[in-house]
C-alpha cells in the first residue's frame, strides 16, 4: 500500500523542525498579546514595523538574499524612525515591560517567518 510505505518514508527530523517552527510562531503571539495589552496598540504598530528590516537581515543570515542599495536606505528608515519614534514616546506610550513583549516579537516573529522560507526551500 502506498499510505503505508509513506508514513515509513517520514523523515521524524522533518516533523520536529516543523514543530520547533510552528512553536516559535506560538510563542510570538502570545508575546504579542503580553505586548500590546501593556503598551498599547500605537506602540505594538510602530515596533511591528521594525519586523520588516530584521526579515531582511535573517534573510541574509539563512538564505543569502542580499538587498540592493535602495533596499537599504528603505529599511534603514523604517527602523530608525520606528527606533526614533519608541525613545521619544518611552515614557508617554506604555511601559517598559509593554515595549520590551514587542521588541522579543517582532525578534521571534521575524525569526519564525525566515526559518519557515528557508525550511521550504
């Protein structure tokens, strides 16, 4: 039976890598709650944007796509005005704890999306 000579097939390597990604994506949205119930939704938005330019870096790091130049002067703004913008509002926009759930998930959430792309290729 083909089902039968599948499942002997598998690989348990493949089923604990997924489940190590899976679980990072776990643990990234309940930091996410943590995060944006103690510092705010404004916050949470600002720090989610910082997502963007550390996708790119581990995006270095694990499948060697390197950005052109133009793509560094984006992302370089997008994260020093979102930087900018949490050490100006530090003390009006939320806690410390708040802010620091939202910096570990954006961190954990990037990681998460990385490890799933560089899983399926």
């Amino acid at each position: 039976m083909q089902l039968e000579k599948d499942s002997e097939d598998y690989d348990m390597g493949n089923f604990y890598k997924t489940f190590f990604i899976r679980m990072l994506g776990a643990i990234a949205n309940v930091i996410g709650c943590l995060g944006a119930s103690f510092s705010g939704g404004v916050m949470f938005a600002v720090i989610k944007q910082c997502r963007i330019p550390v996708i790119a870096g581990l995006r270095v790091i694990f499948l060697n796509d390197f950005p052109d130049s133009d793509d560094i002067y984006q992302l370089s703004t997008i994260l020093l005005a979102a930087i900018a913008f949490c050490v100006v509002d530090f003390q009006t926009m939320g806690s410390k704890m708040g802010i620091s759930f939202c910096a570990v998930n954006a961190f954990i959430r990037s990681g998460y999306y990385v490890l799933t792309e560089a899983y399926i290729k």
